[in-house]
C-alpha cells in the first residue's frame, strides 16, 4: 500500500506561492535556515512554507516548451553545511505513477525528479540528483556532452506519496561537492521531473528550442552566502575475503584463499581541490559482466569502468570530438579498465583559479606475468581544461603506458568552441609514440579529429572529419581501428504532429566515407532510419543500411536492416527488442562474405515495489554465402531476479547460459549500502560446463559439471572528518 500524507493545507499554500515564488530570470536565493527539514519525504516541517520556490515547468521531451498537467514546485533551503530541496509533485492519476524499491541507479525508468547542479556556476560540468518517489537514489556527472553514471556521491533523500501525487526531500552535503570558496558562493541549477508513461521531461527553467539540449548554457544563477569551507578528511578501510575453487580432473580443488585490506584516502586542498591516495585498493565488482558474443570479432570487447577509486572524476578525461559518430573508432583517450591490478594508486583532481580544471592519476599495476619478478605497469595520466566563455574549453592531456620493455605515451590537445546557440566546434590532435616490442604499432602515430554540430528542437546535424595514423598506439585508451581517414555527415529532422498516436517523429540520414589506409581502398556506410516515438511511451525505429567495409586489402558487403521498438507497456513490464540482419564478414587469416542475424530481446518484469525480474536474450547467426552453410549460432539467455527489502538492502540471483560454449553462471549476492563507501557484501558464484573427466581427459557431456566456485566478502566504512 501507498502511503498517503498531505503536504501542507491548501490555503496555506495558496498565501505562500504568493509571497514566495521567484520569477523568472532572478537569480534563485534559496532561504538561509537554522532549523534543517527532516529529510523523510514529507514536506510538513514549517520551514518549507518559509522557503523560496519555483514553479511553472515546461517540457523539452519529447518535445519543447508545453504546458503540463503534472505541475511540479521546487522549494530551496540551506544552511552551512548543506543544501536543502524538496519537490511537490502534482499527479492528476496518482495510480498511474511508476515507482520501485530498488538499487542506487536502477531507478532510472520510474517516475523521477533531478537536481541538476553546477556548482561553480561555469558552464563546463554539473551534478545529477535523481530521486524517484520512493526515495531510491541515481546520480552522474555531465560533462563535454556526456553523462558519467557511474558516479556515486553521497547525499539523502526520502520520497513519499501524497493524495495529490508524490513529494520528495533532497540533502545535499557540501563535503560531498566542489564549489568556489567565494562569499557569496554562485552555483546554477536545473530542475527536472519525468514521467515514465509518457516519457515525458518537463524542467525549470524551459529550455530553448533554439539552443537544444545545451543544458550548461540554459541553467539558473543561484547564490548561497556563508557556506562552510571545509578541508575535507576521508578514511575509507575495506577487507574483502575471497576463495576460489577450480576444476581438477573432474574434482573441485581449492585455488585461492586470501584476505587483504585496503586503504584510501580523501583529503581537499580547499574546497575545489582534492588529493586521492590507495594503497592495495579493492576494486573488485560485485556483479560480473554481462556475456558477450565473444566469436567472429574484429575488435577487442568493451566492458565498462566500475572501480570506485577511478571513478570519481572521470568525465574530466572525456575528450573533445571523441566517440562522436557509430564510425568513430576512438572511442574514449583513457579507459581505466586498462589498469588491470593496481598495487597504489594517487589522484589530484579540481579547481585551480576560477577557470582551470586539473585531474593528475598515477597508478602501479602489477603485471599478471611478472608478479614474480616484481615488474610493474606504471601509469601516469595529467589532464588539463580551461574554461572559455559559456560551455567551450580547451584542453590538454598526457598519459603513458610505463614497462620495463618499453613504454606508449600519448599527448594532444582538445576544445569545445560554442559558435553560436545552437552549434559547436569539437576537435582533438593526438600524437602516440611506441616502444614496447609487442604485436600492435610502433614509433610515431597521430588522431586528428574535428566535428561540427547543430542541435535544436526541429533539426540536428553534424559534419565529422577523421584521420587515424597506422601506427598510432593508445594502450591506456580504447581504440578500436587504426590507420583510417573518414568524413560522415548526419541530418535528423524531427516533426511533432497533431496526433494521437505520435510523440515525435524523426528521419535521419547519414553518410560515411572511410578509407583504410593499409590498402589504400574506400569502403562506406550509409543508412536511411526512421524513429517513431508513440504516446504511450514506446519507442520504434526502423533503419537500412548500406554499406562495405575493407578487410586484409579485400572489400566485403556489410549492407543490414535494422529493427527495434522498445518501451513501457505497463508500470510493470517493459520490453526492449531488436534485429539486425544482413551481410556481413567472417573475420581469419582467409576471410569470407556471409549473412549474419543478430536478435536481442529484453524484458523488466516488476510484479510489486520490491520485486524484480530482468531476462535478456542475444541469438546471433552466421552463414557463409558459399554454399549457404552455417557457421555458427551463439545463443545466450540472461535471468536476474532482485528483492529489495529496503533501500538499503538487497538480494540478487543471476543465471546466465551460454548454449556456444556450453557454460553456465550462477551468482548469488547479498548487499546492504547505507551510503556509497559504507557497504557490505557477500556473494557465491559458479561455473559450470557440460564436459566430464573421461579416460584422463575432458569429453562433452549432456550433464553440467561444476568447473569454478566462488565465495567472497567485502566490508568497508567510509570515514569523514
């Protein structure tokens, strides 16, 4: 059951909207308290009748600038040590909002509020504080146009339904955040709500349909006077405890049984400026990453960061003109995944002067084969932004990759040059150079880079050039092709017709030339799509492409229609389903033109506010052109059921079978997370394989043998001072 709480009488109300809301284009003075607000969801403490507020949103999504009927107000508060918001969420169907118990970040398709905070007020980064109306929590950082998710901060919050909706409170410690040390301090916001049965994102202030989802250069002024400067003390102690059991002639045998502590530590220069040091940090995940088809692969897979110690501060390593068309090999400068097993590790990361963003990351990663010699990877990283007017910038970066047997250092420049309200120049120069006397690229290599893009309500585009050395080498990055010139170009026009089917509607075309500088041959990619978005929050889109590509001096067809829809279909069930089929190439020594299928599906199945269930399915064939014979299918199916008990504990069981490998993944978790750093966990996990000993050796089997076992636990507590 819901339960239901008024938020303060509507009278009361009434006086108060007219005494306390800002208008618009005045800078927001939220109200200086001594008294704090109980953060429990409810908006009955006196001191938010007292406290300014804004109203009045407008939708950006799925289209800009429209009245709607969930109408939202927004109250500020702070005192020295913390800011203060809460939001009172008008629902007209209050049975109809979405909202779930569930884990940090996994809230994200439920009815939501968001803080969007930029704490220095300079237009080149911000916070994001998602609450959905159970008080389940999501932040991120954004930065050069992308959202970091993987970002945790802490802070409070606590939501709570109403008989007019849902209300949520917001905490925010200023430990928690990097700001000017100035008196008075300026920051900016931008509020948000969304309703998932619409897919609809309403905010204040409007954003300009002019300007686009430009949200650094669209946010409001907000000034806060005598804030705490604090200089920051963390301690962060963790022991895991792991054993592992490997398969021995048929027999389970033990393989690892260790315990290890871990240290780190978190000290702030001043308020903007903050010093990291580990010492043999536990980086350990708790949940292993979703199998991928691991066959027929040009490139190397790409799994996401979700170290902790890495984590924080990385959206200053994104760089500019980077990741910025489904062409672009290079998809990101520094991919920490690469630092495999750091021994230490030190981070400086913040402000220094209004303008200049620093990040300097050293780490020492022990070498799986040289442990015994002591041999180490060293990994040194400097970064360096400057701000320019409005969200432009220009940048710097040095990393190396440091071996006994050699060494690959990249350095380069970047920058973001707003050219106008709707339009920016992104552009990058990279030079690699080589030593280690490995298989890759070695000696000199450059990237260049440089694309210029538009965005508004009506009409998007970009126009992207690049041009990738042979030799160029960037081990600490994730490159996925070197040695390529290309331009690509896209045009999407979007239409919001009167109707009651349709949200939006996008067409897009887009066109890639690239030539592949070993053979010296052009290959291209083209496609043609068409993107339905409906009013009862799905998604479908339909896309042809045709296209080539250039492998080993010979020239395939990688020509493919491309299908999905996607969306909610209920408060309880949504789905996710694609196909792509076409030709396509088999990737050896001897390569072969083939037709390949790929399917995936998906589905969240949410039966009440603490139970979930998400069940996944990848099928991808291939069949060669000659003589239509089948290569290979490669079926893997994904079950994950989770119990949240609270919102700080939950229970988790993934089953994963790979039916290619004849593999399957059992893992089993509990976790309790009262705020990032301060966590327990406790996990069991299996390997099992359809194989047997047989005749002192390994045959296939119809029986699943049990090949690895697992059993670990992790306990920190983060300490602030």
């Amino acid at each position: 059951m819901k339960s239901i709480h008024k938020t303060m009488p509507c009278v009361a109300l009434l006086v108060i909207l007219s005494l306390q809301s800002v208008s618009a284009g005045e800078p927001l003075k939220p109200l200086r308290t001594d008294k704090p607000p109980v953060i429990d969801g409810k908006l009955d403490d006196l001191v938010w009748q007292k406290a300014p507020f804004v109203t009045g949103f407008k939708t950006f999504i799925p289209y800009f600038g429209r009245d709607v009927a969930e109408q939202t107000t927004v109250y500020m508060l702070y005192d020295a040590e913390n800011l203060y918001f809460a939001f009172d969420c008008y629902d007209p169907d209050p049975s109809k909002i979405k909202s779930a118990l569930a884990e940090r970040d996994k809230m994200r398709a439920d009815d939501w509020i968001c803080v969007n905070l930029d704490s220095f007020n300079d237009q080149q980064a911000l916070y994001c504080f998602y609450v959905n109306p159970a008080g389940i929590q999501g932040d991120s950082k954004f930065s050069a146009g992308v959202e970091d998710m993987t970002v945790d901060v802490v802070w409070y919050s606590a939501g709570a339904f109403t008989e007019r909706g849902y209300s949520v409170e917001v905490q925010i410690p200023l430990k928690s955040l990097r700001y000017s040390d100035k008196n008075p301090t300026e920051m900016s916001v931008f509020f948000e709500r969304y309703v998932s049965r619409r897919t609809e994102h309403s905010s204040y202030p409007h954003l300009s349909p002019q300007k686009g989802y430009a949200f650094l250069t669209q946010m409001t002024p907000m000034v806060y006077y005598d804030l705490k400067l604090y200089t920051l003390f963390e301690l962060l102690p963790a022991i895991t405890y792991s054993r592992k059991y490997g398969d021995n002639q048929g027999k389970l045998s033990s393989t690892e049984n260790r315990a290890e502590m871990s240290l780190t530590t978190k000290y702030g220069l001043t308020s903007d400026l903050i010093l990291d040091a580990t010492y043999n940090p536990d980086f350990s995940q708790i949940e292993a990453d979703a199998g991928q088809v691991d066959v027929n692969l040009r490139y190397q897979l790409f799994f996401p960061e979700k170290r902790p110690f890495f984590l924080e501060g990385k959206e200053i390593f994104t760089i500019a003109a980077t990741s910025a068309s489904e062409l672009d090999p290079l998809s990101s400068v520094i991919h920490t995944r690469k630092i495999v097993d750091p021994l230490v590790g030190i981070k400086l990361s913040g402000k220094v002067g209004d303008d200049n963003t620093v990040s300097v990351l050293y780490s020492m990663d022990e070498l799986p084969d040289g442990k015994s010699s002591g041999t180490y990877a060293h990994f040194p990283i400097i970064r360096f932004k400057r701000a320019l007017t409005g969200d432009s910038f220009l940048g710097g970066i040095v990393a190396s990759n440091e071996l006994k047997t050699g060494f690959n250092r990249v350095g380069g420049v970047d920058a973001q040059i707003r050219v106008g309200e709707s339009s920016t120049i992104e552009a990058h120069g990279l030079l690699s150079r080589t030593t280690i006397p490995e298989d890759g690229p070695q000696g000199t290599g450059h990237a260049l880079g440089i694309r210029y893009r538009y965005d508004t309500e009506a009409l998007d585009y970009d126009i992207i050039l690049k041009e990738i050395a042979s030799n160029f080498r960037i081990d600490m990055g994730y490159l996925a092709r070197s040695g390529i010139q290309s331009g690509t170009a896209r045009f999407r026009p979007k239409f919001y017709p009167s109707s009651g089917i349709f949200h939006r509607i996008d067409l897009e075309g887009f066109t890639g030339q690239t030539k592949d500088k070993p053979s010296g041959m052009w290959e291209t990619f083209n496609h043609a799509s068409l993107g339905l978005y409906l009013r009862n929050a799905l998604t479908a889109r339909a896309r042809y492409i045709y296209s080539t590509e250039v492998f080993l001096n010979q020239r395939f067809r990688t020509d493919a229609l491309v299908t999905s829809v996607s969306g909610l279909v209920t408060n309880w069930l949504s789905i996710s389903l694609s196909n792509r089929s076409g030709k396509a190439i088999f990737y050896s020594a001897s390569p072969y033109q083939g037709t390949s299928s790929q399917t995936s599906a998906s589905t969240t199945v949410q039966p009440s506010e603490q139970l979930r269930a998400d069940l996944s399915l990848v099928y991808v064939t291939f069949h060669r052109d000659s003589g239509d014979v089948k290569i290979y299918e490669y079926p893997i199916s994904r079950a994950k059921l989770t119990y949240q008990l609270n919102k700080y504990l939950f229970f988790r069981g993934i089953v994963e079978y790979n039916n290619f490998r004849k593999q399957m993944l059992t893992d089993f978790l509990a976790s309790f997370t009262y705020i990032p750093g301060t966590v327990v966990h406790l996990g069991y996990g299996s390997l099992y394989q359809k194989i047997k000993w047989e005749n002192d050796s390994y045959v296939g089997s119809d029986r699943f043998l049990e090949t690895k076992r697992g059993l670990f636990f992790k306990m920190s507590y983060l300490w602030r001072m």
